[in-house]
C-alpha cells in the first residue's frame, strides 16, 4: 500500500515539473531526491534506497528522458546543486539514479557541464 501511494505522489510530481520553470524543476527535483533522505544522510552502501526513493529516481529518469533536452540540462543543474549544496553527501546523491537502476542521461560528477548535456 505504501508503494502505490509514493507512486502517486510521484508522478503527481512529474506532472508538475512538466508545466514547471526552471525554479519550480529544481523544487521538484529537491522533493523528489527527499524520497532518498535515509540512504543520502546515512550514505552507501547501507542503507539501500527503499522502494520510495527507487520510485521518486525512475520518475526523475523518465522526466528528464522524455521532456526535450532543456529539461534533462534544467534536472541537471538542479542535481549539481543538491551535490554542491551537500557537499558532505553528494557521492550518495550522485550514486542514486544507479543504486536505483536507472540512467538520468547524464553523469552527476564534480565536472559535470550541464550545458552539454543532449
């Protein structure tokens, strides 16, 4: 019952970042990596990501994959800034998408441009 719900949550969430502009992306995009909140504060490898944080990664996966590449560059800065805002966990904010299994296009590392993201 928990998974249908945070499904639901979480594609509310990609509707909204849709329709959204680049500030209201990067506030999704925040929500969206808050589903991750136990695995990035106690980092990797244990705790795994649970359900909801594999969930809230493939919607992210799916958004910025289906959207045309200004999204996937605008989900990119949004990532770059939770890793430079969090600098003490942004090797398990960068691990998420590949814990989860999924590709968001692009590789979250130090030297990521997102402007060359295609």
């Amino acid at each position: 019952m928990k998974s249908v719900f945070w499904m639901v949550v979480v594609l509310g969430v990609a509707l909204v970042i849709h329709e959204a502009g680049a500030e209201d992306e990067c506030s999704t995009v925040t929500a969206l990596v808050s589903a991750c909140a136990s695995f990035v504060n106690y980092g990797t490898p244990d705790p795994v990501p649970g359900a909801p944080c594999c969930i809230a990664m493939t919607t992210l996966s799916t958004v910025a994959s289906s959207t045309g590449v200004q999204t996937r560059q605008s989900v990119c800065r949004c990532m770059m800034e939770l890793i430079t805002t969090y600098n003490p966990n942004a090797t398990a904010i960068a691990t998420l998408p590949g814990f989860c299994g999924v590709s968001l296009g692009f590789t979250i590392e130090p030297n990521t441009d997102c402007e060359f993201v295609s």
